[in-house]
C-alpha cells in the first residue's frame, strides 16, 4: 500500500461517552451524527430522567425550560444531561433548582443560560479557560461593524449606550455567578 492509500488507525473527533447510540438513533431518526445522538438524545434523555423521575412534567419550576414543546430548551437540558451523567441525578436537579430560582424566561436567553450552565460545569471539572480581553474585544468589534454596516445611521453615541446597557447585563452575570454542587 503507498502513502496515500493507508489508512489511519486513529479515530478523530470526540470520544462517544454512551454505548449505544444505536437505539437512541431509532429513537431519534432526525439526529443525524454520532455527536447529535449524543447530545440531543443521550443528555436530554439524561436531563429528563433527572428532572422527572417519574417520568411526569409536574414540576412548575422546571416548565420554562422542559415544559411543553414550546418551551422545550434543548440546550439547557443537554447542559444539565452532561451533569446527570457526570455528577449523579441529584447534582443535576440540585443545578436545575439554582438555575431556575436564577433566571427565568425573561431574564436571560436559552443560549445564556446553557451557556452559564457549561461554564459551571467546566469550572467544575477544571477545565475552564481563562478569558482575554484582547479576545473578548476583538468579537465585540466584529459584532460592532457588523451592526454599524447594517444601520449607516448609527453613531458613536449608540455604540456608547450599548456598550453601557452591555456593562449593564455583565454586572447581572456577575451577581448570579455561583459554583455548582460538589460532585459527589
């Protein structure tokens, strides 16, 4: 066999972390890669059963974000599946209950909120990486053109008053930032 013709014996992308992906498949023919199954299958599946044990929607809490399929937050229940599975059901419901006392539907986005729960979860862990402000001010730049390109009457005062508004939201952040249940 030439160079080109092998064949690497190593598998890339992420690890699976449930074993049979297969019948989550069946369950879930929309999902259509390894990495989907898993998330959206395996930890929602994961969430669901820590949240309702009983396999009844009957806590009001939870409802904004597992209660109907208009409320269905799927990335905030794969946030809490991922602790389900890592942590115990209980550390799951423990994360849910903060969170839902935490935030509501009008106070942060789905997207947030998942992404607040990620941050705990990975905190957790130790695997946390540190931000930068040289980072973090490049994509808001990026996110400011492209704003400032789609409404040629904005100004410096709109970036300014933004910019407060956002300041605003990251001091909220701030308050609500809390560690999670120890694993255990």
């Amino acid at each position: 066999m030439s160079n080109s013709e092998t064949v690497s014996e190593k598998r890339r992308g992420r690890p699976a972390t449930f074993s049979d992906l297969d019948a989550l498949a069946a369950i879930w023919p929309e999902v259509r890669t390894r990495q989907g199954i898993q998330n959206k299958a395996a930890y929602l599946t994961q969430a669901m059963a820590a949240l309702f044990p009983r396999g009844v929607r009957d806590v009001p809490k939870y409802e904004w974000f597992a209660g109907d399929a208009r409320q269905f937050r799927q990335s905030i229940l794969v946030e809490i599946g991922r602790v389900a599975t890592l942590y115990g059901a209980e550390t799951a419901r423990a994360m849910a209950d903060k969170m839902s006392v935490r935030f509501s539907e009008a106070d942060m986005t789905t997207s947030e909120v998942a992404a607040w729960l990620r941050g705990q979860r990975l905190q957790a862990q130790g695997r946390s990486r540190r931000g930068r402000a040289a980072a973090l001010a490049a994509r808001l730049w990026t996110e400011v053109v492209s704003y400032l390109s789609e409404h040629p009457d904005a100004d410096a005062r709109l970036v300014s008053d933004a910019i407060s508004v956002l300041m605003e939201n990251v001091e909220h952040l701030e308050r609500a930032k809390e560690v999670p249940p120890s694993p255990p």
